[in-house]
C-alpha cells in the first residue's frame, strides 16, 4: 500500500495554517551591535532552553515580578 505524500507547498500551506490558527507570532528586533543575542545564546546554551522558550520564560516572569512590585506599592 503506497502511502500518500503531500507536496511541499500543499504541507507548506497546511503548517501555515495551523500555525495561523493556534499561535500569535511576536517578532523581537535585537540590534546587532548591542551584544544582547550573543548574551542570549550564551544563557540558552546553559540551560538546554530553545530561543522561543526562554523568551516566553522572561516575559512570564517579568509580569509576574512587576505584578509583585505593583501589589508591595
């Protein structure tokens, strides 16, 4: 039974919709001479983290920590 292959674009397509319809997408401009993504990569590669999931990571705990100062006030 020959299985059935989708072409690139029709797989293409169907990750851009799915991705459309359960994720919103941020884009982070970093400026390449401030030394903020070498400082980045440098962190990740210690904790195993991905780049998406440690900036989901710091902006929870920012709120959180900014929730917590806001509540001290």
């Amino acid at each position: 039974m020959a299985g059935h292959t989708a072409s690139p674009e029709a797989r293409n397509k169907a990750v851009n919709k799915y991705v459309k319809t359960y994720y919103d997408l941020l884009q982070v401009k970093i400026r390449k001479d401030s030394g903020l993504r070498k400082s980045i990569n440098e962190h990740i590669s210690k904790t195993g983290e991905s780049m998406n999931k440690f900036i989901q990571r710091a902006i929870r705990e920012t709120i959180e920590n900014d929730n917590k100062k806001q509540k001290k006030e």
